[in-house]
C-alpha cells in the first residue's frame, strides 16, 4: 500500500506543521490545524494542460506579444463600473458575502440577462430544480445558460472541455473537491488545489471564471488567505439584510479601481441595479427634525448626497456611548475630541450616536462636516436647512480641510436641488463659481461653520 504524507494544516491562514498544536504559530488562531493528506505516491500527475501551444521557456520582455484584450461588456451596469469596464478575458473574479445576502441571485441573474454568451452555471448547493424556480422569478430564460450541479472537480473539468463556455460560475468554491486530495470539502487543501485548477484553466483558455466564496464570522472570505492572492479580483457583495440595498465593492482588481461602489435594491423579482443612489439614501427624510445634515460624498468615479445623523443626549450610567453604524467609529471619538477642544463645546459627557441613513457604509473624509454638524444640530435641538450640503474634512486644529473632485460634489448638489453648499475656502483654486447655480460657502474653521449655521 503506498504511503501518505501528512501535515497539520491551519484551517485560518494555510500554515503546514509536523505536528499538531494548540496555537498556529503564523496567525495566532486556537484550535485551527487539522490534519491532511499534502502527498501521495500513487497521485495520477499534475493538473491538465489545457493549451498544449503554451511557450514553457523563459523568454526576454521585449518579445512578450502584449495583446490588448477587449473587456467582455455586461449588462449589469453596476457590476460593469466595479470591475473597471467590464470582464477580462482570463480573469478569475472573487465574490464573497455573508449568507443569504444574494451572491447568488447576482450571477444567475447576469447568467440570465447575458443571452449572446454560453455561460456555464456550476452549483454545488443547490439542486437544478432550485435553480430553475428562481430563474423563473428573475425572468428572461434562455438555451445558452447552462446548468450543471456537482462537486467533483474532475467531472466540472470535463463538462467545461465540452461544453467550451464563454463564462463559467462556480457557486461555490468552498462546495468543490478534488480527487487530488484527501479532505473534506471546504477545506484549506481542497480550496487551494481546486481555486489554482480553475486558475489555470482561465489563463491558458481566456476564459474568465466567478468564484462565489463563503465568509466567517469575521468578514473574511473562507479558506486560505492565499486565494485572495491567487485570483484577480476581490468582490465584497454586502448590506444589512433588514434593509433593501446591496452594496458591490471591490478590494482587489488587478485590471482596475478599487474604489468603486454598485448599488442594487433587492426585490421579489432580483436584483435592480440603482442608478441614482443619491435620490435613494435622501427619500425619507424629515426636513423638520435636528441631527440631520447632508453630506457630499464620492465611491470611486460617483458622485452621492448621504444623510448623515447624529443623535446626542446625556449618557444614562455616567459613562458616554460612542456608537456609529456606516462611519468609522474611531474617526468619531477624533471628530468629538477636536469639538471639545476647538469650538468649547462640552460633548465628553453626552452619548453620541451617529448613522448613515440607508444603511450604506462610506469611509470618505468629506463626510467630516456633515458629521459634526449634524452632532451640533442634535445637540441644540436646532435643524439644518433642508437645502444645504458639506463637503470638507475636519482636521485636528479644527480646519476644514479641502477633499478631492469638489467640482464634481459641488454638481451633484446642483442637479438634486441643493441652495448652499459649504466646502473649505482652501480648494477653491481652479473653481468658477460664477457658473454654478448653487451658493458656495468658502469656510476655514468649524466654528466658522457653526457661525453660519446656528448665529
């Protein structure tokens, strides 16, 4: 009988031990190395080679033929500005989100908007028969999506050699195993050996391929960290379920920006792609109430008017609450220290409590002076105007400090509506104001802010 290697493989970052222990001594984790099988004598080879004309010699750069490949357009706009213009041939594309959040409602329903591309659909979660009633919800069926449920490697292999799509979905990856391996699937071994296979597959035959990733209870997508790395892009697919909005971001694109943002609404029939988020994020507001203040923001390329609210009161036990749910908490405590140090204002022994309305997160620093507004306003009970907007960053000293592509901000407030629209006096270089229907207020300080606001 041929004889089996092991090692203790830590289930959080892929780290190989002789022997087990309690703690991995790479990441820190408790309790995470389980053993498998890395090595078998009997091991039928190495994975296929799928392009037998790939060169194998090291050749000098200068006679790399650099073939600029059109992106493969989408009818998902919002999946379309993620991922930089659309999807490269050859890419492989990571999307991970918490359970139920709608992963896989997406890719079926780009499988099924998608009609002029052979797309194969790999699930192995869920029966074809489930697969087709949700289609049916979604609407718009047709022959070139192609369903196949299974979660042998080898068998998926064989019907993507024959069938030869245009885009191959696997939903998902922690669902495959490979008869490579012994181990369960979901596991560190089997996730590596069969994300590198579909790798492979994707480079030599440009055929770009969705893996769907489940996540821990931390965030993180499931499996080795090394996957991240192995893949082209990094899609979060997140939001609050309670609400109806889906946020798509990127934290990985070898091919584009990182710093865009798709919104959809989840409704009975899909998902639909929001085109104007800013109208979105300000439907219910009440213009009569304090602790509101609207703020300009940016994701990436797009402009959006953000509801920001702010709720302060005297702390119950003695011991003030510092709690923000879309914004950074510790950039929360450093907003409250400078209002109590710059401006006077005495917020040390208040609870504070500070919202993006819709649910959206945004780590925008222009966000800064709607925030403090809007804590102020909650703290005299005093409203904001309805028709005014804050673009500007606050900094330690108390200044409003300029943000990035204000023009663009500045524009947005102008088509929705907006009066006024205060921004710091120190980026108006470039500026023509004289063409901009809205009133622009130059300020420097936070209490030049406060001044113009609340007398």
């Amino acid at each position: 009988m041929a004889k089996t290697k092991t090692a203790f493989v830590c289930q959080s970052c892929g780290s190989q031990f002789p022997k087990w222990m309690g703690k991995c001594s790479s990441c820190g984790e408790w309790n995470s190395l389980i053993e498998e099988v890395i090595f078998k004598e009997n091991k039928t080879g190495s994975r296929r080679n799928f392009a037998d004309s790939l060169t194998k010699k090291p050749i000098p750069i200068t006679q790399v033929k650099a073939d600029d490949a059109e992106r493969i357009p989408l009818p998902d706009e919002e999946l379309t500005r993620v991922l930089g213009g659309g999807i490269v041939p050859g890419s492989v594309i990571l999307i991970g989100g918490d359970p139920g959040i709608g992963k896989s409602t997406l890719l079926l329903q780009l499988g099924l908007n998608y009609q002029t591309k052979k797309i194969l659909y790999v699930s192995g979660e869920e029966s074809a028969n489930q697969i087709k009633m949700r289609a049916e919800r979604i609407g718009n069926l047709h022959d070139n999506l192609l369903l196949l449920t299974d979660t042998s490697l080898e068998r998926v292999m064989e019907r993507i050699e024959e069938t030869e799509p245009d885009l191959v979905i696997i939903d998902s990856i922690q669902t495959m195993q490979s008869a490579e391996v012994d181990s369960v699937p979901g596991s560190v071994a089997q996730i590596r050996e069969c994300t590198g296979e579909l790798i492979q597959f994707a480079k030599e035959t440009d055929t770009p391929v969705i893996l769907i990733g489940h996540i821990t209870k931390e965030g993180n997508i499931a499996g080795p960290k090394v996957m991240e790395h192995m893949v082209d892009v990094v899609l979060q697919f997140e939001g609050d379920r309670q609400h109806l909005y889906r946020l798509l971001r990127s934290s990985k694109n070898r091919f584009g920006s990182t710093n865009e943002l798709g919104i959809y609404e989840m409704q009975g029939s899909g998902l639909k792609e929001v085109s104007n988020p800013s109208q979105v994020l300000m439907s219910q507001r009440d213009e009569g109430l304090s602790g509101s203040a609207i703020a300009a923001s940016m994701e990436g390329a797009r402009p959006m008017m953000i509801e920001v609210q702010a709720l302060v009161g005297t702390a119950a036990y003695g011991t003030p609450q510092r709690t923000t749910t879309g914004f950074d908490q510790r950039r929360l405590h450093m907003l409250l220290a400078v209002l109590e140090k710059r401006c006077g204002l005495a917020v040390g022994k208040f609870d504070v409590f500070l919202n993006m309305a819709g649910g959206i997160r945004v780590d925008d620093p222009a966000i800064d002076m709607a925030a403090v507004c809007a804590a102020l306003s909650s703290s005299e009970d005093y409203p904001i105007p309805a028709q005014t907007c804050f673009a500007g960053e606050v900094g330690l000293s108390g200044e409003i400090r300029p943000v990035t592509r204000i023009e663009q901000r500045i524009k947005e407030a102008e088509k929705l509506g907006f009066d006024e629209i205060y921004i710091s006096a120190y980026g108006l270089k470039g500026l023509d104001l004289s063409k901009m229907a809205i009133k622009v207020r130059p300020v420097k300080r936070v209490d030049e802010v406060f001044g113009a606001l609340f007398g």
